[in-house]
C-alpha cells in the first residue's frame, strides 16, 4: 500500500487537471497502522530488508510532505502510528471527532523515529516528548488544540467540508501555490534531509532489538510484554 500511495501522489503531482490532493480511508479507518500480517514478518526479516522498508517509509512521508499542491487529510477514523502521520504531514487535516490518533511505536518495543522531525516541528519538543514516549491515544479534540488537527468535523460533514475547503484553495493562484509550498518546504528542507536520514538509521537499528521482538509476539498474542532490556539494567 505503501508503494501505491507513493506511485498515486506522484501521479496526481504530475497530472495538470489535479490542483488538491485529499486523502482519506476506505472503511471505519483512516489508517490503523501496519497490518497483523506485515507485522508478523518483521520479525524474520533481515537487517538489509529493514533497511530497505525503512527506505520505503520515509519516501512515503516525504512524498507526501513535499507534494507541490495543497494537500488536505479527511480523517474518518482511526489514525494510528504511521497513520497518524500520513493525517498530520498533510497541509491540512480535517477530522471526525470520533477520530483516534497516536504514536504508539513504543508500545510494541519500536521507535517512532521518522515520524519524530516533523510532529517536533509541528508541535515543539515539549508536546512531542509526551506523545511519543507516552505512545497514548488521543482524541480529535485534543489533536486540535494541540495544533495537529486544523477542523474537527461532523462525520456526515467530512467530505464535503473537505470538498469545500478544496474548491477555495483551487480560487488561488496555482503558481502562488506551489511557490508557496516550495518556500516553506526549503526553509525546512536541510534540517530534514539530516534528520530523516539519522531517523532511517534509528528505525532500522529497532527492529533488531529483543524488546522489538517481545513486543510484536506479545501485541500478536494480546498479552503484556516482558521487556528483555529490563532484564540487564
């Protein structure tokens, strides 16, 4: 899915009649995060494969976050780990108010490495330490106040209102647009070139850990995790 959403979002990049990008979930979900099935196979995967699936993550996020067009996230539901941050690197996010977000890599022993430089430059470190070593899960509302969230809508208002809010920026200039968004992605650019890059490395380095390991056996086999470290402090 990954692969897609990064081959979709450079098509509508190239494509003359697509002036907003709006991303939304098919189903209950926005994007509950990786599934059982890819989750499991973390486990037997090799340095080298991590490596390379840690590649594949942070072109997805950059992709996105360097799309030359306004981008607009409808939140339709659950937002979790990666999910919540596909719904908050997007220019704009809309969400229900039914809607979950959280960045809960540590639950399962992991690192929200990659995710990590763009909440920090959204919502400053202090939020950031919270939300990322807490791993909680929170609601739209507070999503909102916290600057993560531009709307919180009505379920049966979210298309619309993300159709509404897409037909005002395409009153703009298309040219003011992607100059704008060029702008703002190069006062930022070399800050996150180094960052994502040590990000890669801190993401791979996880998934090797015992604790990682414990904490998918034990999210898989819905128990508490006995965490291995803990065991040589």
């Amino acid at each position: 899915m990954m692969e897609e959403l990064i081959a979709a979002v450079d098509e509508a990049a190239a494509a003359a009649d697509c002036g907003v990008l709006v991303l939304t979930g098919a189903g209950g979900a926005f994007c509950a995060g990786l599934d059982l099935e890819h989750l499991e196979s973390l486990a037997t995967k090799t340095a080298e494969q991590h490596h390379e699936d840690t590649v594949r993550v942070a072109k997805m996020f950059r992709t996105l976050y360097d799309f030359p067009k306004p981008t607009i996230a409808a939140v339709n539901g659950a937002a979790i780990a990666g999910g919540t941050g596909l719904a908050t690197i997007c220019d704009f996010t809309l969400a229900v108010a039914e809607a979950k977000f959280g960045y809960t890599e540590v639950k399962i022993g992991f690192v929200p490495a990659l995710v990590s430089s763009f909440l920090v430059m959204q919502v400053g470190e202090k939020v950031a330490r919270d939300l990322l070593l807490t791993g909680r899960l929170f609601k739209a509302q507070e999503a909102h106040a916290l600057g993560l969230v531009n709307e919180v809508v009505a379920a049966d208002q979210l298309d619309s209102r993300a159709q509404q809010l897409a037909h005002s920026l395409l009153q703009n200039s298309p040219e003011s647009l992607r100059a704008t968004k060029r702008l703002l992605a190069d006062h930022s650019r070399a800050r996150l070139d180094a960052e994502i890059a040590a990000s890669m490395e801190h993401n791979a380095a996880s998934r090797q850990t015992a604790d990682f390991q414990e904490g998918i056996r034990a999210f898989l086999e819905k128990r508490a995790p006995v965490w291995p470290s803990n065991k040589t402090q």
